[in-house]
C-alpha cells in the first residue's frame, strides 16, 4: 500500500474518535514509521520474530500531577509495514489499523495491556 493511503487510514481512525478523546490530543504527535527501529524494539522488549504494529511514548494522562507541564508532545507511533504483512486483506487492515491506533491512544489515557486485554483492543 502507498504511504499515502495507509496516512488516510491512520486519520480516518483519528477523525472518528469521539469528542471527549479527540479534544485532549493537543500535546501527542501521531507518526507514521515504516518498521519499528532497533530503539522501539528495545523499549518494549521485543525479541527476534515478534512483531509490533504501534507504540506509545510518553506519559499517561493518569499519571500525570499540578507538575507535569513544559513537556515534549507524547508520541504514537503506527508502524505500517508489520501491519501490512500480516494483514494482507484491505478490510483486515482497516480495521486493525483503526484497533491500533484505539489501543496506543488508550495507553495515552491511561490503560494497561491488561485492561485493553478485556476490552478486546489487545
């Protein structure tokens, strides 16, 4: 797929949020990379053959206190080559890219592995 139109995808799932999430975004930059890099790949502890689709940096609105501000923007990061490749169907990778960006923008409010888990965003 084009950069383009996997970029339209990964906006079409920002545009859809509802008003409440959209409109606390302001300081989280969404990016699209090819693959993860060595550095992402390190930071979530990645072995050899494990794939990953997205990733949060940053720290959680939950965790935040009257000191957090004066900050770099949190980042989220859709990787769209291991999305491609193990979904391959243009309807499976809509959806998963929308479930994607869903489940790293929950790690920005706040959610763990576990919650995302039972809410089926895992």
């Amino acid at each position: 797929m084009q950069r383009g139109r996997f970029l339209k995808l990964v906006r079409r799932a920002l545009a859809d949020l509802p008003e409440p999430f959209s409109n606390v975004l302001d300081n989280v930059d969404i990016l699209v990379e090819k693959r993860p890099s060595k550095h992402h790949r390190q930071s979530v502890g990645l072995e050899p053959g494990e794939t990953l689709f997205g990733l949060y940096e940053g720290v959680p609105q939950t965790e935040r206190d009257s000191g957090y501000g004066m900050v770099l923007p949190d980042t989220i990061t859709i990787f769209q080559e291991p999305l491609e490749r193990e979904f391959r169907d243009d309807a499976e990778l809509v959806e998963e890219v929308r479930l994607t960006v869903l489940h790293e923008l929950a790690h920005h409010f706040g959610m763990s592995d576990a919650e995302l888990e039972r809410l089926g965003l895992d």
